[in-house]
C-alpha cells in the first residue's frame, strides 16, 4: 500500500512575538521608574522647603590710615642735574660730519645694580663683547649706592653708534647718557 505524505498532518509552527508572551520590556520598567522618583522628589521638596539661613553681617574691619610719609624721590633732580638723556634720533649721517661739542662726552648705560657683584657680571660680558665697559658707582640717598655699568665714554656720534648697534645686536637694553667731561 502507498502513503500519501503530503496529506499528513504536521503541527504549525510556532511564531514568536515580540512582546515575550505579554511581559513588559526592562528599559520601559527603568524609564518609569525614573519618572516616578523624579515626581516623588519635587513632590517633597515642595512639601518641605529648604530654608536658606541668614548669614550674620561680619563687622567690617575699620581701615587704619597709614601714619608713614610719603617716600621722597631725589634722583630725579640729582639726574637732571648731571646728565642728560640724548634721543634715538640724533645719530648724524654719513652725508653730514658729526658736530664736536667742546666738553661734552657720551655714555652708554646698559645696567645699575645695588650689589657691585652683579654689575661686576655684567661687565665681564660686556668686555667679552669687545666693548669698553665700566663700573660707576653713584650715591643715590644718603649711604644708598649703585653701581652703574656703562660703556665709553665717546668724544663722537660714530663710536657711539657702533658700539649701541653691537648692544642692541646682542639684545642688551642700553641708555644713552650725554655729561659734561670730568677733568
């Protein structure tokens, strides 16, 4: 006898949904149970409010007046005096001779220092550099003394000029100072 196994009865196959049979998924569990802490939270915090404690004012300290004087500067005067600051531009040119002025020499002051050790370094690297440099030593106040380390002194505008281009070429910061000469 022949079988017909088409006809036979098979079970049908299961599908499967995708809600699980009916059960809720966990991350809609987790956004709810956010939800709802957040309302159970603004919902006691409106009950009970935090009351903020007013901070006691702190008596301001009473400002004390400075009884000292006032410092007193006298160099200023004590510079005016003596030297006389000469500009940039006062370098003559090559088409023009440089006028001499009787008495009158030229500094070059590249530092002033109140501990002599320190203008003795500063000298030695200027010395390196070829150049006539020197200490002067200079009594600002009463017992107060600088040492002043200056290169020159120069009778002319062209020594002066070719010894601040080699100071500014290595990149040292340098006062031009016109003086009487000392005799």
């Amino acid at each position: 006898m022949s079988r017909d196994f088409a006809k036979k009865g098979r079970a049908p196959a299961k599908r499967t949904s995708g809600n699980n049979g009916g059960q809720t998924p966990a991350w809609l569990w987790f956004i709810a149970g956010l939800v709802m802490g957040a309302f159970a939270a603004s919902y006691y915090f409106i009950k009970h409010p935090v009351e903020v404690l007013a901070t006691k004012e702190e008596a301001k300290p009473k400002v004390i007046e400075n009884k000292t004087p006032k410092p007193r500067f006298d160099f200023y005067k004590l510079l005016q005096e003596s030297e006389t600051i000469v500009p940039a531009s006062e370098a003559t040119g090559e088409d023009k001779p440089a006028q001499q002025e009787a008495g009158i020499e030229y500094l070059i002051q590249v530092g002033s220092f109140p501990k002599a050790e320190d203008a003795d370094k500063l000298r030695a690297q200027l010395i390196l550099l070829n150049l006539d440099a020197g200490i002067e030593k200079v009594e600002i106040r009463k017992g107060e003394i600088w040492h002043r380390v200056v290169v020159g002194p120069f009778d002319n505008q062209n020594a002066l000029t070719s010894a601040r281009s080699q100071l500014v070429k290595n990149e040292y910061n340098a006062l031009v100072l016109k003086r009487a000469k000392a005799k």
